[in-house]
C-alpha cells in the first residue's frame, strides 16, 4: 500500500496547489446585462436534505435578494409525486422565473410544456447530465461530470489490484453519467475490477445502506477493497456497518458535493473518506441568478462552466478551514456586472 499512499499524498499536494490558484483567479463570464428587478422567482429542491442544494439554494437567494428578488423555496423531500405537486404550485403562482435544484424536468410529465406555452424561463442546478442549454431549460448549471467522475476515479485508481462498488441513483441523469463514467475509468484499468454498480436513491440511504452493506460483504468479501459514490450522503451513512463488519479498509470517494459532513471527515484524516469532488457551490448559486438575469434580459446563456475541486485532507488542512466556500471572488465578478441597478 506504500505506492498507493504515496500517490494519494502527491496528487492531495497538487491539488491543493490548484485549489490556491482557482481561488485567487476566479474568472467568469465577462460581459452581461445589468440586473433585472423587481422579479419574483420559485426555486424547486430535489431535497433539503442533500447538502449541495442546500447550499446552492443559499448562495443563489443571497445573490438574488441583492437584485431585489422576491424568493420562495418549496422542497421535493425526494419523492417524485411531491415534486410534480410543488411544480403545479409553481405554476400556479405565475412566478417570473423557476429554478429546478437538483433534479430534471424529464421528473415532471407535462408541466415542461406548460412552463414553456407560459413564457417562464427554467434554470437548473443538476438538471441535466450535462451544462448548457437545453430542449426545456434555459441553461443548466454544472460542472462537467465527467471530468468529476474523472477526478473520482483516479483517486483509487493506482499499482495495485482494486474492486470497486460504485453507488449511484439512477433517477438522475447527472448522477448515471457519473456512475457510468466511473465504471468505464475503473474497467480500463487492467488490475481493477467494478464489482457491483449499485443503485440505491439518495433519499433512501440513511434507511437502506446498513442491509446494502451487509448483502455487499457476503458477495465479495475481501475482494471489495474501493468505494465510489455520487453524492456524500451515501458516505454519511457507510462508516458504522462497515465498522460492525470489521471492513475499516475500504476506501471510500465521492463524486459530488462536498458537504460538510464530508468535509469534516476528511479533515479529521480518521474516516474511511478519503476524497470527495467539491462543486463550487456557492459559485453556481450566483451563476443561477446570472443565467435567469440573462433570460429576463431577453439575452442568451452565458456559456460559462466553473471547475470542479479535488477535497483531501491535505487539502483541507492547508487552507485551515474545513471549507471550499473561502473564495468569494465570483460574487465581486457578478456584481460588476449587475451594478448599474445593484446598491452595495
């Protein structure tokens, strides 16, 4: 295992190098119209529960309450009934633009079509497997997943035989791309092997990982020495049957979000977490405000992409604080744009 940790702590070194650089030349869109005001705006969430929409959800009502928006938040609560509901209040209250946080319209059956005949912009923060535009959504905002999945998958990825359980919900085209991408990167490798792709909703972890984990070590024991996952919450629930069973070997990576549950267990350098791919969260949630600037602007996406970070210990012990959210550059970038109507 020398070879491996030796990897780990090099590639932690490197990106902590990248992270300092990111954070102190944060560049976005150059141009944009100037804030639009006076709009009245519903942010859908998959799920209050699931950390990175939280934290999108903070940063983009922080961003919009400065354009002097009007924000309402209704939360799925992960059950697609509650989220073709809280879209029909949406459209009920004829609001002038809708963010979709954390899930696709594909979720909603007809109310795409009514949002589009109703000349209502959509955003979305994870709405899609990829950033852009696209047939229903003004623009989603994302990092590219996979160059997350990437990331993920080469922090296992070393000299030594590895089997690997990959977690994903498939309810989410984000959340497959990952898996898939993952699996690919795992396969190509010659002496690694994915063992099970394992497909458990993120709103159903905390009450079903527990068995899940058992099932996994009867299936492959010893073999079963890497996790990766599409999200933390998975991670949040794994630690203690992985302890019952006597598996505090395995390894465990996430490709998205770097909560702050995560982030405190890989600062502690005790977990089993050895890694996690951090969104800029507190970045897209202005982007958000941004991209929906533009539509009621009558302009076109911005186009931009942010970065994801690589999140190890190392990491988090040189910039001495358990948080990716110290960089707060992207808002003075935001804010030039929108300020010949923004007050400071």
């Amino acid at each position: 295992m020398k070879t491996g940790r030796l990897r780990l702590l090099t590639m932690a070194v490197l990106v902590g190098l990248l992270v300092t650089v990111a954070h102190s030349q944060w560049v976005g869109p150059p141009d944009g119209p100037p804030a639009q005001s006076d709009k009245r705006v519903i942010f859908l969430a998959s799920d209050f529960r699931n950390g990175g929409v939280v934290g999108v959800y903070r940063s983009f009502e922080r961003a919009a309450k400065l354009l002097g928006w009007q924000v309402r938040a209704l939360d799925g609560r992960g059950d697609a009934d509650e989220l073709r509901r809280i879209t029909d209040l949406a459209l009920e209250a004829a609001p002038d633009g809708v963010v979709l946080g954390g899930f696709g319209l594909a979720a909603l059956g007809t109310p795409p079509a009514l949002l589009q005949q109703r000349d209502i912009p959509v955003v979305g923060w994870h709405a899609g497997d990829q950033p852009g535009p696209t047939e229903w959504l003004f623009s989603n905002v994302t990092t590219d997943p996979l160059v997350v999945a990437d990331m993920a998958a080469n922090m296992v990825i070393g000299d030594e035989p590895i089997g690997v359980v990959i977690f994903n919900d498939s309810q989410f085209a984000i959340a497959t791309t990952k898996a898939m991408r993952m699996a690919e990167r795992v396969d190509a490798c010659p002496h690694c092997k994915v063992l099970s792709i394992e497909d458990l909703a993120i709103s159903r972890a905390s009450a079903e990982l527990d068995a899940r984990v058992e099932q996994l070590q009867r299936r492959f024991g010893a073999a079963w020495t890497h996790t990766l996952a599409i999200n933390d919450v998975y991670f949040d629930h794994m630690h203690l049957p992985l302890a019952r069973l006597g598996r505090k070997d395995i390894l465990l990576v996430s490709a998205g979000d770097g909560s702050s549950k995560a982030l405190g267990r890989i600062h502690s350098g005790l977990s089993q977490q050895i890694a996690t791919v951090a969104e800029p969260l507190g970045a897209h949630g202005w982007q958000l405000v941004d991209e929906l600037n533009r539509a009621f602007a009558g302009q076109p996406p911005s186009g931009f992409v942010g970065q994801p970070l690589l999140i190890t210990a190392q990491v988090l012990r040189e910039s001495e604080n358990i948080s990716i959210e110290l960089d707060t550059s992207h808002e003075e970038a935001y804010l030039r744009l929108w300020r010949p109507r923004v007050g400071r």
